[in-house]
C-alpha cells in the first residue's frame, strides 16, 4: 500500500537533523535502530549513508526494501528505495512514502 505522509509527522521528521532507521528482517522483527541523517524534499524524505556497506543498515536496506524509521513523535514503516549517483558519484536511500499503516 502506497500512502502519502501526514503533514504533522512529515513536520517532525523535516525539523529534526537526524532519525533513527531500522531495517525489517523477513520475519518483521527488527534489526538495530541506527541514526542517520535526514531530509524533506516535498513529500518524499531522505537518508543518506556515509559509507555505502553491502553488510550494514544500507546494504540490509536495499535488500528487504522494509525499515521502520523514528523521530520524537513519530514512527512508521516505510519502503527504501535506492535513487540515482550524484555526480560524485555518492549513492542515497529514500525512504519512500510507502507505509503498512
């Protein structure tokens, strides 16, 4: 299911300089919360690994395509999606508007 962020948490989440983000494993459980800085850009938010890890949090990410993120107020389930190189060719992970609520 594909829904769009409510404003307020989508407010909480574009005020704060970090989340928490945890990947889902197959069995729904969760991995370790890991902080991450984060970003709005219209109604899509974004977290961007400082070191692209095929066995961490990015790579585990990337892989599921299922994490839960957290700010004061706020915790939801959401999609990781992998977006394009930059011309530096740094790679980023948004955590898309999808949500299993």
């Amino acid at each position: 299911m594909t829904a769009t962020w409510i404003p307020e948490d989508l407010g909480r989440i574009d005020s704060a300089d970090e989340l928490e983000i945890a990947v889902k494993r197959a069995d729904g459980t969760l991995q370790r919360w890991v902080p991450i800085w984060v970003v709005c850009v219209g109604e899509q938010v974004y977290v961007r690994t400082w070191h692209r890890r095929d066995t961490g949090w990015f790579g585990h990410a990337l892989r599921s395509r299922r994490a839960r993120i957290r700010v004061p107020g706020v915790e939801v389930d959401v999609a990781a999606v992998m977006m394009a190189a930059d011309r530096a060719g740094a790679r980023s992970t948004t955590t898309s508007t999808t949500s299993s609520g």
